[in-house]
C-alpha cells in the first residue's frame, strides 16, 4: 500500500466531497499518513482522525447545524445563483457589525454548535494564515482546538483566531490549499481533494461583485497552479448539481463520486 498524505480544502456543501472520500478511504481500511485541512472540511477531518466507528453518524450529525449557519454559501439546484448568493452574504455580514454576528465569531463556536468532537488520534495538520503577512501557520493535532478554530475562521463569518501572537484565518480564503507551504518537501504521495465551487462566468455589475469575483478568480487562479504539484488532483467543483446542500441525498451522491474516484487511484 502506497503512502500518502491527502490535502483537503473546504468552502461550502462541497465540502461534503472531503468527508465523502474520507468515508470510502475509512471502508477499504486505507489511511493515509498525515491530513491537510482548511475551511469546512476540518471539520470532517477531525470526525475522521478520531479513528472510531462513528465517522458517519457524525457526518449525519453535522447536516443541521451546517446547513444553517452557512446556509447564504449554499449551492443551488434551482438555478446558477452561487455569485449573487455569495455577493449578498459578503456585503451583509461586511456591513453589519451587530450583536449577532460578534456572537457568531466567537471562538466557543465551533465546539459548542458542531457538538462532540474528539481529539484526533493521527497525523492531522490544520492550516491557516496569519492576516499580517499571508504566510501560513500549520498547527498540529496536538493543539487541534485552536487549530479547528483557526482552519475555518472564513472571514467574515468568523473572527480572525489569535495564536502565539498572530491572527489566522482560513487558507481556504486565502489560496484554497492547505499545506501550501509544505508541497515541496512532503516526501509522501501528494493527493489533493478540491471542493471550492467555481464561479460562473456571469459578468460582474455590483462592487460587491466585482471584490468577490477577483477573490475567487485568485483562488481558483492558485488552485490551478498549485495542483500542478500534486500526484492526484481529485476536483468536486463539476458536481455541484448534485452535492448542493447538507442533506442526506448530497451525501449520498458524495459518497458515490468518491468510490468512483477512489476505485481509479492506485492508493491499495
């Protein structure tokens, strides 16, 4: 069996793609040797670096919670609305800085609101960056706590998390790729799962627009080049008609791509 270390970003409900593979890799009895995560998927991650058998129930039980505290970031079915979607979250909660959501970026909420996590029991590494100077800060499962916090803190729904005197936010907001930093000298085989939705090409007309699109265009412009690098780059982004929000039905066609997928790698 090939040793491997895999890179998991995370936005929205395609996230789920994370957990998906994480699922099946976790069915064939492949663990890989260390996990990168950022952004929603950490969460995912820590379910499954906890090594048990209630991977999947805690999945399950993450839906309701996630689907409401980032139900402005969910995908549609419906319609290609993401842009307009995501324009309207980004200028509400720029805008507003209300009682709400200073309550929302509090550091308890990960922990209180996601429910019981464990401590992880593998290599898992969270990525971040600090604010100051874009350089990315990995904390490991010793500290996983702050390193959770630090991994999902996707401005603004979330106060920047302080540090040994830094301020982090997400990698995934930043360059969309946990690990960034350590591509070069990770010895391991490299595999990259991708679930940062693209953009559609809609014109931008609003300034709110325009500031997201070029966010966007950047991230998926560094996506692009850093995956490159990679041994395998497994992307979810051309699934979002089918993994569209945290229900059971997305996580059951999550779970089917990824055994698509995974059969494909020479990972056994």
């Amino acid at each position: 069996m090939l040793n491997f270390a895999i890179y998991l970003n995370g936005f929205d409900a395609l996230s789920l793609g994370s957990a998906a593979i994480l699922k099946v890799l976790k069915e064939r009895k492949i663990i890989p040797e260390r996990i990168y995560t950022c952004g929603i998927s950490s969460v995912f991650a820590t379910d499954y670096a906890t090594q048990d058998d209630y991977f999947e129930k805690r999945v399950a039980n993450r839906f309701n919670v996630l689907s409401k505290e980032f139900k402005p970031l969910m995908n549609t079915v419906k319609k290609d609305s993401t842009l307009a979607k995501l324009t309207d979250f980004y200028k509400i909660m720029s805008t507003a800085t209300s009682k709400k959501i200073k309550g929302v970026a509090k550091e308890k909420f990960v922990i209180s609101r996601l429910g019981t996590l464990s401590k992880p029991k593998m290599d898992i590494i969270y990525s971040s960056v600090n604010i100051l100077d874009t350089a990315e800060v990995l904390i490991s499962h010793k500290e996983w706590k702050v390193g959770l916090r630090a991994s999902i803190a996707i401005v603004p729904i979330f106060a920047p998390v302080e540090y040994k005197g830094q301020k982090l936010v997400s990698t995934t907001i930043v360059t969309g790729v946990p690990g960034f930093s350590t591509i070069e000298n990770e010895k391991l085989l490299k595999v990259f799962v991708n679930t940062m939705p693209r953009i559609p090409d809609a014109f931008p007309k609003r300034t709110w627009e325009i500031m997201l699109k070029a966010d966007y265009a950047r991230t998926i412009f560094l996506i692009d080049r850093f995956s490159k690098k990679f041994d395998f780059f497994l992307d979810f982004s051309e699934y979002r008609k089918k993994i569209s929000d945290f229900s059971p039905s997305s996580w059951i066609h999550a779970k089917e791509i990824a055994r698509s997928i995974i059969s494909k790698l020479p990972l056994n």
